[in-house]
C-alpha cells in the first residue's frame, strides 16, 4: 500500500521544449485550468514526449520512458497517464514537414496512438489519456491549447 504522502493519482509525460515551461506558454498550468489533471502529478519530461514509445523497435529511450512509467507506478500509485505531443516539434521535424496544420495534428494523433498502445500493453490497467498541445506565439508570448485526441 502507497502512503498519502506518496501517492500521486497522475503522471504526464512532455516534450521538453522551453515553449512549454513556465513563464511562455506554460503546459503545466494549461492543464490544472483545462481539469485535465489535478494539481499534484508525476512528470516525465523528455524531448519528442511520445515519439520514443510510438517507436516499434525498443530502443533505450523507449525502455526508459517504460521503466519511468512504472516507477510512477509502483511508488506513487499512479492511475493515469496523460501523453502531450505538441505542434512544431522539432524532435518530429517541425511543422515546416506538414503541408498543412490538418495533416500534422493527423500524424500527431497517430503517434500518440501508437504511443499509447505501447503503454497498454505494458501496464494494462492503467488509463491513458492523449493530447496534442498546440502551440501559437501571440506577439512575444506563447500560447497553447490542448486538444484531446
């Protein structure tokens, strides 16, 4: 049994882009104010965020992500996952390898579907939930919205 101190219902796992971090366009607080997640959650932040699960072969980082994941999972109890690609991705080759924004929230969607398959698999019991962050600068300030995939 998990001690409260310790448990933790959540665990997201990011790309680690600075557009997302605190003080641009602040994926973490997107997220408490969307009620996707509660305020207290794992993170697993890591470049590409889905990229290395939806890979087929199991590559170091995809057998890192794993072990991450189930750290989460054995210590803190976690329930949920929640996996955020993003637009403009470099790890991805950037928006600039879509023809168009429709084409690349496609291929997004497919590779957190694949990414999360590769967690099922792996940890049947726990909820996975996907999201592609998409990412607009409004001026000096970036934006983001989440849509659910």
């Amino acid at each position: 049994m998990i001690k409260d101190t310790y448990f933790c219902r959540t665990c997201i796992i990011y790309c680690m882009d600075w557009r997302l971090s605190p003080g641009k366009a602040d994926i973490e607080k997107a997220l408490i104010k969307n009620n996707i997640t509660e305020p207290v959650f794992d993170r697993i932040i890591i470049g590409g965020a889905g990229k290395n699960l939806a890979a087929e072969n199991l590559s170091e980082e995809k057998k890192f992500l794993l072990a991450q994941i189930g750290i989460a999972v054995k210590f803190h109890g976690i329930e949920k996952l929640i996996l955020i690609n993003h637009t403009d991705c470099l790890a991805y080759g950037g928006s600039k390898k879509h023809s168009t924004t429709e084409l690349e929230e496609a291929f997004h969607t497919d590779e957190l579907e694949l990414a999360a398959n590769a967690v099922k698999m792996n940890f049947p019991k726990l909820s996975v939930e996907k999201y592609l962050a998409e990412l607009k600068q409004k001026e000096q300030e970036w934006e983001v919205k989440l849509l659910r995939k």
